[in-house]
C-alpha cells in the first residue's frame, strides 16, 4: 500500500523537530550519497553531467515503464518514446502514475493555479530535496545541521485576529524561529524587525513577497534590517527585490526555483544568472515560440529519484526566455548547469493586499485537504470582500464548504469578509486564461519591490 500514515504523521513534525530531520530529510541512507553527487558534478564537466544524467533517466524511465500510465503509454528505455505529461492527466487520475510497494509519503499542492494536485514522495526523494537545498547553504558557508534560520514564509502561529506580539515561534532546538507572515503590518513591523535582530540569525528562509513587505515597512518606521544571507523560494523575486534586499541587508541572496512535482530545481545567487543544478532532474527545454524579447522555453522536467511516483516529461507551464535560438550544444549547457540563463518568466506568487496594505501570502493554501474540489479561483472584489469560487466535484458540500472557510479564515485578518460560492464556470481573461486571483476594480495589487 502507498498510503502510510504513520508516516505522514512522522513528516510533519520532522519539519520542526530536530530529530526528525535526521530520520527523514537527512536520513544518511540517502541524503549522504545525494550531497557528494551534488558536490561532484558541480565541479564535473559537461559530458561528465551528461553520461551520468542519461545513465540516471534510463533508471527512472524503467520504474515509470512499471505504472498504469506508463504501460497505457508504451514508455520505453528512450525518452523520445514517452508523450508530453499534461499536468491535468496526473491531477485526474494520480494513482496511475504510482508505483505500488514502495515506501512514500502522500503530498497535496494547492498549485499556483487553483487546482489541487495529490502527489506521492519516496523516501529517498524527500532527502535528495533536503540534499539540493543545504547544497546551496553550504556554497555559502553555512553547515545547514547547526545554522540558525529566520522562517518568513506561510505559516501561521496563532489566530490573524491576535495583533500583540510575539508573532513568532521557536523551534528545532531554538535554532529556528518560525514567523507569521500574514501578522506582518505597520503597528508590527516594529516587533518583526526587534524579534530578527534579537534571534540574529544565519539565513532567513523568505517568501519574496514577505521580503517585499518587510523591507518597505521597516523603511517606513526607521527599523534597521540586517542578514548574511536570504534564501528565497516559491514566488517570482524580481531583480529589483534582489538587489534591494542585497543593499539593505548586507549580506548575499539566493533564490531557487522548484515545483512540488520535484521535476526541476534551479538558484541564482545574482539577479539575472540562473543554473539549473545538474544531478537533480533531467531538463528539457521545449520550443515555445518568441516574442519581442527573445525566444520562449517551456521546462519539461522528468524526476531522477522519486520511484514512488515517477513522473516523466512533466509540463511545468513555466517559461525560460534565452535572447535568441541557442545551438543544441549551448541548450544542453543550460539544462546542465554549465551555463547561466536569465530566468523563469511567467510565474508569480499570486497574494491578497488587506485594507491596512499588508500583503497576505499563503492564498493557494486555502483548499489545501479539501476533498470535492475540481478547481478554486479567489476573487478580492473590495477591500474587505473576498468571494472564493468554487467548481465542485463530487462529495463537495456544507462540510467542505466549512474547511475552507476556516482554511481561509487562518489566512485573512478580521476585516476581510470570506464567502464561499459554487460556480459552473470561473472568470477568464481576454486571452482565455483563468488566473488564481482576480481582483475588483479599487483593490489593490500586491507590490513588486522594495521601496
């Protein structure tokens, strides 16, 4: 059976307890061989990368060749010889690309769409994610084991309608200090910027919108802000925020880029020069036409450790944008690691503005564990109002509706009024496109800087 609670019940803790990490994220089976392959085909060359990456898929391509979808697919030893992996496919029907038998733990995503996707991690696979991320710490001389971190990201601490301090919790020993975001505004920028100072911490773990907020509000009220190091995720930071957080804090700034499919990874350490980290994934870069700016890519993504559930040639919808056509061998540079790109386009983290101004991170939680929803759209129509639309599925109903309203409810301040309502059909723009989010006329939208 996939489906192991006693597990599931083990990794949420581990995420807050010390160890818990070593059990799992850090389990030495895995995360050892994973951080020295890392580190070695960092230094390795391009066709070092490349022999060790087409040995690596051809494994994975035999354990998707095992699932439903891969027999219904024909998938064989080439990749050439699977289709194009529709997001929606593994949304409809999750456990035909599951491999049964193994050890995994299930995981939700909400999606930055509204659509919620279930997902099935091997155990080796949550290490190797834990492996990627201390890799990029330890470029930057951190031992992430001991290193103490700032989280100011989704979580929620207590009830937004709680306005005294503290906004925070401390965690894994003292090490971590796990903020509210959604608390963070003007009456308590104050406490946020005292509490960081205080807990003087090696790296903050940010959402870039959060960052955003935190670096304007401090401005405003006089606070000095300082960090030796950021480490950004989840949201698009712009190269404005980049450089704004790098001349206001002091210290350098690492953003990466992932999907809860774990079928890409890619950081940057300087605005504009993004690398692919080689040993992680086998990426593709698919054609997608030009613009006015250069020629478009999608990333197409097939996983390297996941036997649980292993997805191949995964359509992530994001866009890389190269200045012209490159040559085959310059592609295989970029999806390699060995040369820099400039960055993935078409992806923001999608938030709400409150009337005070605070900007509300962690929308696409709000159907997180809600059973009976096909899709959800948010739509901030006043500043006080938010209507949250939702296209049913079966065995949608009053007991739903009550989850996310109280999903929904962590994540808003009193002032803002919640509805539920079941739609056919939600909004689209001109283009087509159904956005996440979508905003009345006199709502604000979020910022996307530092002032």
């Amino acid at each position: 059976m996939i489906r192991r609670p006693s597990l599931q019940r083990l990794a949420t803790p581990a995420k807050r307890i010390a160890a818990g990490e070593g059990i799992v994220r850090r389990n030495p089976i895995w995360f050892g061989p994973a951080a020295r392959r890392f580190a070695r085909l960092g230094a390795a060359s391009l066709e070092a990368r490349r022999a060790w990456a087409e040995a690596e898929l051809r494994r994975a391509l035999a354990h998707a060749a095992r699932t439903a979808y891969g027999r219904r697919v024909g998938g064989g030893s080439e990749l050439a010889s699977w289709p194009l992996l529709e997001p929606a496919a593994v949304r409809e029907n999750p456990r035909d690309f599951v491999l049964g038998g193994r050890w995994a733990l299930p995981a939700a995503t909400g999606g930055t769409t509204g659509v919620p996707l279930q997902l099935w991690r091997s155990l080796r696979s949550v290490a190797v994610e834990q492996a990627a991320l201390d890799h990029l710490l330890r470029a930057h001389g951190l031992d992430p084991r001991r290193a103490r971190v700032a989280v100011l990201r989704g979580d929620d601490v207590k009830s937004i309608a709680d306005r005294q301090a503290p906004f925070w919790i401390d965690a894994m020993g003292g090490r971590r200090r796990i903020y509210s975001s959604n608390h963070l505004a003007p009456d308590t920028v104050r406490a946020f910027a005292r509490s960081l100072a205080e807990f003087a911490a090696d790296y903050w773990w940010v959402y870039p919108t959060t960052l955003g907020s935190l670096l304007r509000l401090a401005a405003r009220a006089n606070e000095p802000l300082r960090a030796p190091l950021v480490f950004s995720s989840s949201e698009l930071l712009s190269e404005e925020l980049h450089r704004a957080a790098q001349r206001t804090l002091g210290g350098a700034v690492v953003d990466y880029y992932g999907q809860a499919e774990r079928v890409a990874f890619a950081w940057c350490d300087a605005p504009g020069e993004w690398r692919f980290l080689p040993g992680y994934s086998h990426v593709e870069l698919i054609p997608r036409g030009e613009d006015a700016a250069g020629a478009l890519y999608e990333i197409v993504g097939t996983p390297l450790w996941n036997e649980a559930m292993p997805l191949v040639r995964y359509r992530t919808g994001d866009l890389v944008r190269l200045p012209a056509a490159p040559a085959p061998q310059a592609l295989a540079e970029i999806t390699l690691g060995v040369r820099a790109f400039p960055g993935v386009i078409g992806r923001d983290g999608d938030i709400l503005v409150a009337p005070d101004g605070s900007q509300l991170t962690g929308i696409d939680h709000f159907h997180r564990g809600v059973e009976g929803i096909v899709r959800i759209q948010v739509a901030h129509l006043t500043p006080e109002r938010v209507e949250i639309r939702v296209v049913p599925a079966e065995g949608f109903g009053a007991a739903q509706i009550a989850r996310l309203e109280a999903n929904s409810r962590a994540k808003l301040p009193p002032s803002m009024s919640i509805e539920v309502r079941v739609v056919e059909t939600l909004e689209r723009t001109a283009l087509g496109k159904t956005p996440f989010v979508v905003r009345g006329p006199g709502v604000a939208k979020p910022a996307k800087g530092a002032a």
